[in-house]
C-alpha cells in the first residue's frame, strides 16, 4: 500500500438522509425485541420500584393534606 492510500480512492461524503418516522418505530420495536442483559433488566426493576415507591408516595401526601 502506498502511502497516500486515501488519495488514490474517492472519498465519499457523509452524506445524511432524513429518517421517517416509520423508521424510527421500526428501530425501536427491533430495540425491544433483542436480548437485554442483566444489568438492563436490574436497572428497570429498580426504575419500576422508585416508580411504584414515588406514586404511592404522592398518594399519601394527597390524602395526607387534601382531603
């Protein structure tokens, strides 16, 4: 190989197209179909918890100090 490697090949531009919104739903659902790991399934589980923990929280101030 010579030592001007990229100059004895076109280089093209990056050139970026718009992407739809069909195709950002297609990625996702490709996203939630593949294997999570562990460490993905741990982090939601607590995720979910301090969901659970933060609704049942309001909750009570709301019957606490509304009605």
């Amino acid at each position: 190989m010579s030592k001007n490697y990229c100059s004895e090949y076109e280089v093209k531009q990056n050139i970026t197209k718009k992407v739809t919104w069909h195709e950002k739903m297609q990625a996702f659902l490709d996203y939630l179909r593949r294997p999570k790991t562990v460490f993905d399934l741990k982090d939601r589980t607590k995720a979910l918890i301090l969901l659970i923990a933060i609704i049942i929280g309001a909750q009570y101030l709301l019957k606490r100090f509304v009605l």
